[in-house]
C-alpha cells in the first residue's frame, strides 16, 4: 500500500511540478531523513558503539542545511515550503495511525539486544 501511494504521489508531484520544486522538496526530504538518522545514532550510541559528538555534529549540520534549503525557498518559492510542510504532516499523521493500528509488539531497544545475542550465540 506505501508503495502505490508512494507511485501514485511521485506521479502527480511529476505532472503539476516543475523541476526546481521537486529538487527542493528531495533535498528537503533526504535531510529530514538523515537528521533523524543521526538523531537515532546519538540516542542508541551507547548499545551500538558509535561517537555521541558526531551524531550531535549530523544532526547538527543537517538542520542548520534544512534551515537554508527553506530560507532560499521562502524566498523564492514559498508555496513549495506549503507543500513540504503539508507532506509532513501527513506523513506524521499516517505514522502515527500505522502505530496505534499495527502496535509493535518489541521495542527497538529489546529488538537490537535480541539481534546481538543472536549474532553472539552464532558467531
């Protein structure tokens, strides 16, 4: 169902935008992504071996690229912020729905710990 909608969505942003909107708006989305990335790295750094400080720098640098990224286009497209900001509202918003719907049976925390035994016991 992600998939198709995904599909769905990607070809009517093709049709009614034009090349400059949908650069900003994957750049938008590749760094919304990678802070996260980095914000999950600085929260887990302690189980999975990693530098606190270059997760905070990511993460860091991220936003601080997202906040130009938007700058520039307020400036020179502000309907595209409108519509980037309407995608991640729905995309928290279906989130949201999937875990109150789906209710992960194991945390993330009790997930990693299972896969190091796991990975321990085999190797």
């Amino acid at each position: 169902v992600g998939l198709l909608a995904t599909g769905l969505g990607t070809l009517v942003l093709v049709n009614v935008a034009n090349l400059e909107s949908i650069s900003t708006m994957g750049s938008s989305a590749f760094l919304i992504v990678f802070a996260t990335v980095n914000y999950a790295n600085y929260r887990l750094r302690q189980e999975v071996g990693s530098s606190g400080a270059l997760a905070l720098t990511g993460l860091l640098l991220c936003l601080l690229a997202l906040a130009a990224v938007v700058y520039y286009t307020l400036t020179t497209n502000p309907l595209i912020v409108l519509v980037l900001a309407g995608m991640l509202i729905v995309s928290f918003a279906v989130q949201i729905a999937l875990v109150v719907v789906r209710r992960p049976r194991v945390k993330l925390k009790e997930q990693f710990h299972l896969r190091k035994a796991n990975a321990a016991s085999t190797g």
